[in-house]
C-alpha cells in the first residue's frame, strides 16, 4: 500500500514541477513584457531591471490541477467537498485574481485588504480557523489577523531573487514533515502542499538570482493565503499534538516554519513607523537588503535565507520527536526565534538604506 501511494505522489510531482518549468518557460518566451508594470510611487524594486510577473500564474494553475485530479488517485476523495476544502479553493482563487489586478492594473491598497480580509472570512465561515483558545471570538481574531498578515508578509518578503520562492518552499516543507507526523499523507492537503513545492521548485529555475522573472502579486496574494490556510491544518491545529502545553508547542512550530517572513515584516514596521513612514509601501529597507549592504551578494543573501530557513525545518522535525514537551522546550525554541530575528533586527541599525 505505502508503494502504491508514494507511486501516486511521485507523479503528482512531476508533473507539478515539470508543468511549472515548462508553462513559466512557455510565458517567458512568448513575453518578455508580460506582467511587468510601470513603476510607481508605491512600487520599488531592488532590481532597476523590468521583468515579467506572472509566476504567480503557474502556482495557482498547479494547485487547480492538484485539487482537480485529487479524487481520481485517493480513495477518501470525499473530502474534495468538505466546506474547508472548498473554502480553501475559494479563497485562494480570490486571493489569486487580486493579485492578477494589483499586477495589471495597481489596485487601491484599501482594496487589497478588502480582499484579504474577505478571503479571511471564506476560510472561516467554511471552517478553517486556528483554534488555540477557549474563546471562539478570540480564535476567529487571530485567524483573521494570520491570514491577512501572511498574505502582506509574503508579498513584502518578495523584495529581492529567490528569497520569497526559498521561504516558501520551505514551510510547506515543514508542514509537510507534520502532516507525515501526524499520518496524514492521503489528505487533500497533504497532496497540495507536496506540489505547491514541486511547482515552486519549477519555477525557482526562473527566479534564482539573476532571476528572468518575478512571481508578482499574484503569486505573492496566493501564497500568502495558501501558506496560511495550509499552516492552520498542519502547524496550528496538528492532529497528534493534545493537551494544554500543545498551545505552546503550536506557536513554535508556527514560529519557526515562518520565522524569515515574520522577522522581516516585523523589522520593517518597527523601523518604518519609528521613522514616521508607512509600512505599506515599497522600499530597499527589508532585512534582505541590509544584508546585502553589508556586502553579501544578491545570490548569498539568498543562501543565507535559505541555510535559517533549512535550520528552521529542521528544529521542526527534532520538536516533533519530543514527546515530554515542557516550558523548558518552549523557552529553548523561542530563544533560538528571538536570536534570528533580534540579528537580523540589528543589521538593520549597523547599515544604512541606499536612497530609493
């Protein structure tokens, strides 16, 4: 039976990445143009280079043909029409044509989180929320708040060739050795997420620095809520972990699997409001880019996000091993969190921003 089924997974991904790989390929060769807008006020890109953004494209036709051909490979496809399972769809095809219009046209930013807080909703109406507290209220506030700031952190996170794809990459990763964790591989979810990886692995080709093309907003909108419906699955709400000390182990699994987009974020609010400025808006502030002042390349950088986050995956994997978890465990990951996060913090104070 397991030969059967990673038989089953094993073209599954494939065909994700080899779709991925030849559709962005096939996009690239047909349109050196074709999602790359003006730049604007509130648009500012490291690279002064115009590249087409339409990598997004490719994810959210992977995952369509993942959930799509789901019910003809596993035979618990009933939960292809689980009001969860639709809810995600609909929500990250709102998310995805969001994205598509804030590429084409630079949508309202008001708008944008209209359309996030309304995605938000979907997945809970249909029964997709974190449940860490007593309080219903209090579950569906913090569902709201991950979704909508996942959705903004992923897209911030897309400052620069291959950070935002490696960071992506590896969280599914993690939700993925949870998800083997809790013997869930014949999920709808687990299928997703094994070629949300796939597919973005294909599209890395085209992205890793000198990268040929940006994933954009659609690709960045969908992501955000992908990740965020999928880490409510896998890392908040896990299966196998019970107990009121599981409530803690939940925020570091959460933490460490998403620990780049969040420092970064983080950091570029706190500087940006200590200086009066808006976060919303574009700018070479991101932790990435300090890193890069400090005289890395834009290629190291991206090794440097992709050896935190490799070390990330892999505290994941040793913390579901721990079966007697305490505050001990607890404090330990959260001190690791908090170093990442106050270096990177910190080089943001010793480097100083080119003008934009």
């Amino acid at each position: 039976m397991e030969n059967i089924y990673a038989s089953k997974y094993l073209v599954f991904l494939f065909t994700a990445f080899c779709f991925s790989f030849l559709i962005n390929k096939l996009f690239l060769n047909f349109s050196k143009n074709l999602g790359g807008r003006a730049k604007n006020e509130n648009m500012v890109r490291w690279s002064s280079v115009t590249k087409p953004a339409f990598g997004g494209i490719s994810f959210f036709i992977v995952f369509l043909l993942t959930y799509s051909a789901y019910p003809l490979f596993f035979e618990n496809s009933l939960t292809f029409t689980k009001p969860e399972t639709l809810g995600i769809l609909i929500a990250s095809t709102l998310a995805f044509l969001m994205g598509l219009a804030d590429d084409a046209y630079d949508t309202n930013p008001s708008l944008k989180f209209i359309i996030q807080f309304a995605s938000a909703i979907v997945l809970i109406v249909s029964g997709t929320f974190i449940e860490v507290f007593d309080s219903t209220i209090a579950n569906y506030i913090i569902t709201i708040l991950w979704v909508v700031g996942m959705m903004n952190s992923i897209n911030m996170l897309d400052n620069m060739d291959g950070i935002s794809t490696l960071a992506s990459i590896f969280a599914f990763v993690s939700m993925l050795i949870v998800g083997a964790y809790s013997n869930e591989v014949q999920s709808i979810y687990f299928l997703i997420t094994s070629c949300m990886i796939a597919g973005l692995i294909g599209f890395l080709f085209f992205n890793w620095n000198p990268s040929k093309m940006y994933m954009g907003d659609t690709g960045s909108q969908f992501l955000g809520i992908i990740l965020s419906a999928l880490s409510i699955k896998f890392l908040w709400n896990p299966i196998h972990l019970t107990g009121e000390i599981a409530i803690s182990k939940q925020f570091v699994l959460v933490t460490l699997a998403f620990l780049v987009p969040l420092s970064d974020t983080t950091t570029v609010v706190i500087n940006r409001l200590a200086k009066g400025q808006s976060p919303f808006v574009g700018g070479k502030d991101h932790t990435t880019h300090h890193l890069s002042y400090l005289g890395f390349s834009d290629r190291q950088v991206a090794l440097i996000v992709g050896i935190i986050c490799s070390i990330n995956t892999l505290l994941i994997f040793y913390a579901l091993t721990i079966k007697n978890w305490s505050g001990l465990f607890t404090f330990l990951f959260g001190g690791y969190a908090f170093l990442v996060f106050l270096s990177l913090f910190l080089i943001t104070k010793r480097t100083t921003p080119k003008a934009t």
